[in-house]
C-alpha cells in the first residue's frame, strides 16, 4: 500500500507539477471546450486564452509571495539608516 | 511543420535532461570509478526505451480523436510546468539550476559514502540509474505523447538519441559538467512547444477546427512565446528578493 501511495504521489508531482490550480485551470479548460464544441459553438479561441491567464495567475501569485511585505520592507530600510549613522 | 517541431521539441528536451543527468553519472564516475556509474546508466537507458517501446505503438493504434484530447491534455499540463518554471527562473524569482554546485554535492556524498566490497559498486550503480532514469522519464513521456499524437514516435525517439549523443560525446570530451549551457532558455522554448502542441491536440480533440487547419499551429505558437516572454518581461519588474524563495528543482 505504501508503495502505491508513493507510486500515485510520484505521478501526481511527474505531471501536475509544482502548482496544481495551473492544471485544474488546464484541465477546466479543455472541458468547457468540449462542451461549447458539442454544442456546436466553434470556440477555437477558448483554451488559448484560458491557458495564459492561468499561467499569468500562476507566475503572478509567486512573484507577490516573494514581495517583501510593507512592515518587512520599512523594517530592513530601518536597520540599513541605522547602520548608515552608526557606520 | 509538425514533424520539424516535432523534433525540435523532442531534441532540446532531451539536451537539457541529459546534461543533468550527465553532471550526476560525471559525479560518481569520476569519484568512485566509471566501471558501476557506466552500468547503472546502460541500465536506466534500456528501461527507458523498453517503456517507450512498449507504449508507443500501443498509443499509436489509438483512434486520433481521443488520443489527441488526453494527450494534448496531458501535453498542456506537463508542459505549463515547464514553462511556469523558466519564466521564474527567467524573471529571477527561483533560482537557477546550477550544474557545477550539484556536481560537487553528488562528488562529496559519493565519498562519503563507503565502499562496498563486490565487484559492482552497487552506490555508483544505484545514484547513476536513479539519475538517468528520473532525468529520462521526462524525455520518455514526451517521446511516448507528442511521437504518440503525430504517429511518429520513431522520429521522436531518433530527435532523442541524436541529443543523448551529443551530450554524451561533449560530456566526454569536457570530462566535467556542461554548465555553459542555456538550460532555462532551452527549457523556456520547450515549455513553449508542448504547451502549444499541447492547445492544438486538445483542441482538435475536444471537437475544434481550427481556421486555417495545421497551418493554425504558427500564430498560436508565437501567441505562446509573446504572452511568456511578456510575463517575464512584467515579473522583472517586480522587485525581487535577494535570494528567490523556491527551491530549485
């Protein structure tokens, strides 16, 4: 059982990756294609569109977590004018 | 045009696995003899190739329509990853795969480690397969799908050994580490094809024409590119840490 579970898990990162939203987004993507396709709207436009906003999302929520948060930010700019006036 | 990216994309893939898979087996090679590091990549090469082996053809005799969709979905997932991955790196907000400090990582553990006294030195054997075949399976997978949607997997698996002997006959020569290598500019390129091929397949399987046909695939792969290089054209405007948060992979 342990190593189905580290055999699924091994599968789950091999394709889905570092962020599993990024792949549901995909995956949701692809479905509503499928869908407005049988209902005979010709939606070639669709899945590109939703793939890079997914991806913008993606990257965009990994460049905020990086952002220094203000009290972090005004906290390093006081340490640095300290060090300034002591050095 | 299918069958030029089709080795396009299969070939630059192949490079950037291989040469990381050759700073491991250089690694142990060069620390602890090249006779079990040797076995152990023969080993996770043939189990590579008897995997694409297998499931080509079985991939192959699939109905189109049906391939196409779970393989273009598939591509599409797999392929997001790798291109999430070079727009950080490219943006700086991961870090960069750095060959030569994982080749003295690999060098250390290797002599940490003591010798075993059979004839195969089964750490060598074992780091070297383990390298290999983790590096492989990425390669493979692309092999066995974008090969698989276009029926050529023969071509694909030809883009993948023209790679490996490249990078095999420059790891020998070089007898170090192939750091000077553009890593995330190549994988940032093959994020690209597979996420484009990745759409189109979809697409097309999920019941799509899209208008022009095949000749569909060059505005959308350029529409990939822009949109990425745009990303990390924003992403470098954000001011980053001094050193990036997430652990290379």
């Amino acid at each position: 059982m342990k190593y189905v579970k580290q055999f699924v898990l091994f599968c789950w990162d091999f394709v889905v990756g570092d962020d599993w939203r990024l792949a549901g987004g995909a995956v949701a993507g692809i479905a509503l294609t499928f869908l407005l396709a049988h209902l005979g709207r010709n939606a070639w436009w669709l899945l590109p569109v939703l793939i890079i906003a997914a991806l913008a999302l993606s990257v965009g929520m990994v460049a905020r977590r990086s952002r220094p948060r203000p009290s972090q930010a005004q906290a390093a700019d006081a340490t640095r004018q300290s060090r300034q006036h002591h050095g | 045009m299918h069958e030029f990216l089709l080795v396009g994309a299969t070939f630059l893939a192949c490079l950037v696995e291989m040469v990381e898979a050759l700073t491991i087996v250089l690694a142990v090679g060069a620390t602890r003899g090249w006779r079990s590091a040797l076995y152990g990549t023969y080993t996770a090469v043939a189990v590579l190739a008897a995997l694409v082996v297998t499931l080509g053809p079985r991939l192959a005799s699939l109905p189109i329509g049906s391939l196409r969709l779970v393989i273009g979905g598939l591509l599409v997932v797999f392929g997001l990853g790798w291109l999430r991955k070079a727009i950080l790196r490219a943006s700086r907000l991961k870090a960069f795969h750095d060959e030569q400090s994982i080749f003295e990582e690999q060098e250390r553990e290797a002599r940490e480690m003591t010798r075993s006294s059979s004839a195969v030195d089964w750490y060598s054997f074992t780091v070297a397969f383990k390298g290999v075949l983790l590096e492989g399976l990425e390669v493979a997978f692309i092999v066995v799908t974008f090969g698989g949607a276009q029926h050529s997997v023969g071509l694909a698996s030809a883009a993948a050994a023209a790679a490996a002997v490249v990078v095999l006959v420059a790891g020998l020569v070089a007898r170090r580490p192939l750091v000077r290598v553009p890593e995330n500019t190549l994988k940032f390129c093959v994020g690209v094809m597979l996420v484009t091929f990745g759409i189109f397949w979809a697409s097309e399987g999920a019941g799509i024409k899209w208008p022009g046909g095949d000749t569909a695939l060059v505005p959308l792969l350029a529409y990939v590119a822009v949109a990425s290089l745009l990303m990390v054209r924003l992403l470098r405007r954000t001011r980053p840490l001094d050193r990036p948060r997430e652990v290379p992979a």
